[in-house]
C-alpha cells in the first residue's frame, strides 16, 4: 500500500543556492477560461474553452537571522519594470517535496521568479514563537515532475 507523502520534508533552491524555509505556499496553475458565443448560435449560451495559464505567486516564509537580508536586498534590485540589471536578478526556483531519503519526489520549477512583496513578523509582547519573515514571488511558468 502507498502512503501518500508528508508535507513537512521539503528543499527549496533558490536561484542555485538551498536555503531552508519553514512554509512554501502559493503552488498554484489554472487554465483561464474563454467564453463565446456567436450571434447566429441556436443555443443561448456560450461556449467554454481552455485559455492561456494562469500561475499563483509563491509564498515563502523562514525565521529571522540577524544580518541577513537576501529578502530585502533582492527586492531593493527593482526599479521600475525591471528586475536588477537586464533582469540578471530574476532567479528560478526549485522547490522538491523529499522522501525519507532526502530524495526529491515531486518537483516544482518556477522560471524568472522575481519579488513582488516582503513582509516582517507580527510582534506581540507575550508572544513565544519564532519571528518570521515572507516573500512573495512572482513568475512566469510553473511544471510539475512527480516522479
């Protein structure tokens, strides 16, 4: 019997570089919908087709290390419509869910993600947990290798 697989063992590369994350969330495609109707057509609804993909923004989120700021500075390289110099800082993303083997069983593959949104932790004086942080990521492609 297979067991599916747990949630909790994952790897994500970042631009070539692991780093560790505590939540990646946002692995998201969707085929938009075209809908269309001729003025000539005896039925009175329209027609459903598939349109071009859509792809969700990635979330990832980690704990606070003092004097890292990979976040900061990679959406600091944003200036207007461009992303660094001649979109040198768009990164690919590889984010594979891992077997008890530490062996990549399903693989996403984000292409030319680049950051759209960075958020601090919410501080609370009685709080008892980790202070994360998050980046949200957008791109322009996402695949699926289960396998």
């Amino acid at each position: 019997m297979a067991y599916p697989l747990p949630v909790f063992h994952f790897r994500v590369e970042w631009g070539g570089t692991n780093l560790g994350f505590a939540e990646v969330s946002g692995l998201v495609i969707e085929n938009q919908l075209i809908e269309y109707r001729d003025g000539v057509s005896p039925e009175y609804s329209a027609i459903k087709m598939p349109g071009i993909p859509k792809y969700g923004n990635i979330t990832l989120k980690r704990g606070i290390v003092k004097e890292d700021n990979q976040f900061f500075d990679w959406l600091n390289t944003i200036k207007m419509n461009k992303v660094g110099d001649a979109n040198a800082d768009r990164r690919d993303l590889i984010i594979s869910l891992l077997n008890e083997n530490h062996e990549p069983v399903v693989v996403w593959k984000a292409t030319n993600a680049f950051p759209v949104k960075i958020e601090g932790p919410g501080l609370k004086a009685t709080g008892n947990e980790v202070a994360i942080e998050s980046i949200e990521v957008a791109h322009e492609g996402l695949t699926i290798e289960n396998g």
